[in-house]
C-alpha cells in the first residue's frame, strides 16, 4: 500500500505539472538528477509500474513517464548504455508532446532539461567505450535535429521586419503577432543548437554547424535569446571560424563568449581562452602573465614568450613540453600556424640589424640555423618569404636572380593585426 501511494503520489505530481503548463517542475519531475529517482516505488516490476500510468494518462504521456521510469531503473542497474537508449525514447516521446502543444511553448524547459541529460549520457557512453560508441552521439544528434524542426517550424516568431512595416496600423494583427511570438516555439532554437554544436565538434563532423548557423543568424530572435545560450553560440562559431582560418571573426565571436561569460563561470572562462589565446596571438596580440596565472593557463607562458621575441627553437620546446595538454585542447594544430608570425618576428630582427631595404637571402638562411634549423636552405627560405608576402606579414619582393629580398620603404613589417589574412 505504500507504494501505492508513493508512487500514485508521484504521478499525481506529474499530473498537477502538465495540467498546470508548468514546464520547469515537469523538466524536475523527468530529470535524472533529482531526488525523486531514489524513490523505493520506482524500483518496482516495469509491468506493475505500467499499470498504473496507463491509469493515470492518456498518449502522448504515457509513453513519456514509462521511458522516464526505464531511465531510472538503468540508473540503478549501472547500465548507461540502457539508461541512453531509455533517455533517447524518453526525449522522443517528449517531442511528440511538444508537436501536439499548438500556440504553446511552455514545454520548452522541459525539453532543454531532457536534451542535455540525453547529451550527457551519450558521452558518458562515448567516453565509457573510449570513443568507439559514436552510435550513441549520431543518435543523439538525430533526437535533436527532430526537436529542431519542431521549435524552427513553428509559425511565432518569423515574421520579418518588411511584414511589420506593413501591418504596423493593423493593430489588430499586430497584437496577435506578438502573442505568437511570445508562445513561439523558436525560442527553444538556440538550446538545441548549441548542444547539436558540442555532438559535431566531437564527431568531427563541422560541416552540419553551417546550416545551424545560417537558421539561426537569419531568426528575428536571433539577439533575444537567453544570453547564456548567446555566450555559448558564440563559443562554438567562434571555435569553428578558427577552424576555417577566419581569424578575425574567430576573434570576434570568442571575445564576446569570453567578456559575457559569467564572472563566476571561472571554469568556462578558462575553456574559452584556450581557444582565444591562439587567435589573439595569430592576430598579434600577445596574452599578459597575469591573465595566464590568472585562469591556470600557464601552459601558454612560454608559448606566447617566444612568439614575442620571434624564437623559433624556443617555440618548438614549448609546443613539445606540453604536447599532450595542446592536443587535449585541440589547439595543438591551430598552434602550428603561428610559426608563420614567428619567421615574420624573426625576420624583422633581420631588417632592423641590417638597416637595409635589400636584405640577402642568406641573413635569413643564417638567422633560421641560429635556431638549430640545420637542414634550411636557401629555397625553403625563398617558400617562406613568399608565403609571408602573400599573407601580408611582408611587403616587398623577392629577387631570385639576386638573392635578395627587396623590402617596402614604408612600413615593410605591418603589425598582424593590420592583415587580413587570407
């Protein structure tokens, strides 16, 4: 009888949730990490526990507490693979709730709740398999993709600026458009993106971020969203434009993730510069010692010393020294491209102690044996020249028949961040 009323206890709760529209006691009532899953009740028979849903709601609900109850009882079991696959019908279930919810949006809580608990199980798996489970993430993505389509399909919210202008004396139907939009379910667009971004950057698969990115740039919403999901959106654009060498934009993008991130947010703060911290420096600006103490990135100290001073060899041990963390970070590749403003640092050293605007190819040759570069020859410095002038981290020409490079007599070294690198 006990747990009769516990349990029966249990939906009722549920009941009062979706009667009353309220989709953050809903979201509690289906998460995984609330005190409600160490009830004795629901660690009873499926089948006894069935009976009683199916007594208690209707479809699409009942499906919906039957997958949340097999979560629960994989939990107990230890079994993450299970508690994933139960989380996935649970959060497709859960769309078929949200689709049959017409002008409503109050649904939207609960479903963020349910796609990060399904996100953080995925990997969970992923990484309890050592990155062989990526079913779980292909899966998952597809889960979301389907909650996407619901939340970009629904009608609120889209209206552009040229249908205002034109209704803006219909009173009438402008009260209706901003009732709409406020029970749009477009405002669930940027959540689903944002967790779509983090299953893409790990399956490698970046190219599915480009149409995320062109739905949500192109929402009327687009600056109205929670500015936690905006700081987070802007970490993942902000990652993928460096990826395509958009060093700029990068710039931008993980700036503003980094400057409205959450003051108390230290650990978010830290993952963001070990992104922005290469792109500054590829741009030319060099990290102070204090902001690397500052977020325990000391790892950059040596890195950003070198180059400063434009030393090549001192790089190289830096990158070696902390290889493992580099790669970890999945910066390590993004850190070899900044070889290019080292050779530009190194060979303003050249021009200012020879004092000439025709400097001899074999000053270079020179400058990069100094740095134990023993096998350079004169050709390898002649590719490096050309790709620095093609970059812009040069202005001149080289002379191949002379031997020489011929620099511009006004401002033949730019500062990086001058260039707009190709």
């Amino acid at each position: 009888m006990a747990f009769n009323q516990s349990f029966t206890q249990y939906l009722g709760s549920l009941e009062n949730a979706i009667n009353n529209k309220d989709g953050r006691k809903l979201g509690q009532l289906l998460s995984i990490k609330d005190a409600h899953i160490q009830n004795p009740s629901l660690k009873q028979r499926e089948d006894v526990l069935q009976h009683y849903i199916c007594q208690r709601f209707t479809p699409p609900y009942i499906d919906l507490v039957a997958d949340h109850v097999r979560v629960v009882a994989a939990i107990h079991h230890y079994d993450p693979r299970h508690a994933f696959d139960s989380q996935l019908g649970l959060l497709q279930s859960f769309s078929r709730v949200l689709q049959s919810h017409k002008d409503e949006n109050w649904g939207i809580s609960t479903m963020y709740l349910l796609i990060s608990e399904l996100t953080a199980l995925a990997f969970r798996v992923y990484y309890y398999s050592k990155g062989k489970s990526t079913d779980v993430l292909e899966k998952s993505a597809e889960a979301l993709m389907s909650c996407f389509r619901i939340c970009a399909g629904d009608r609120g919210g889209g209206l552009s600026c040229l249908i205002c202008k034109l209704l803006i004396y219909l009173n009438a139907i402008l009260a209706y458009s901003r009732s709409s939009l406020e029970t749009s379910k477009k405002w669930g667009m940027l959540g689903i993106v944002n967790n779509l971004f983090k299953i893409y950057f790990k399956l490698n698969k970046l190219h599915l971020c480009k149409p995320l990115t062109r739905a949500i740039n192109s929402a009327t919403i687009k600056d109205d969203f929670l500015k936690s999901h905006i700081v987070t959106y802007r970490y993942y654009v902000g990652r993928k434009a460096m990826f395509d060498s958009e060093f700029k934009e990068a710039d931008e993008k993980l700036s503003f993730a980094f400057n409205h991130c959450h003051t108390a947010s230290r650990k978010n703060k830290r993952l963001i510069l070990m992104y922005l911290l290469p792109v500054k420096m590829m741009i030319g600006y060099i990290p102070s010692n204090k902001l690397l103490s500052k977020y325990r990135l000391t790892q950059f100290l040596e890195i950003a010393g070198a180059v400063k001073i434009g030393n090549l060899l001192k790089f190289k041990e830096a990158v070696a020294k902390h290889q493992k963390f580099l790669i970890r970070c999945g910066v390590y590749l993004m850190l070899e491209r900044l070889k290019i403003l080292i050779y530009r640092n190194l060979f303003k050293k050249v021009f200012l102690l020879m004092r000439t605007h025709q400097l001899p190819i074999s000053a270079f040759v020179d400058a990069l044996r100094s740095m134990q570069e023993d096998d350079i020859d004169a050709d390898e410095v002649e590719c490096i020249l050309a790709n620095l002038i093609y970059t812009g981290y040069v202005r001149g020409y080289i002379s191949h028949q002379h031997q020489k490079l011929v620099v511009s007599k006004q401002n033949p070294f730019p500062v990086p961040s001058q260039v707009s690198l190709r």
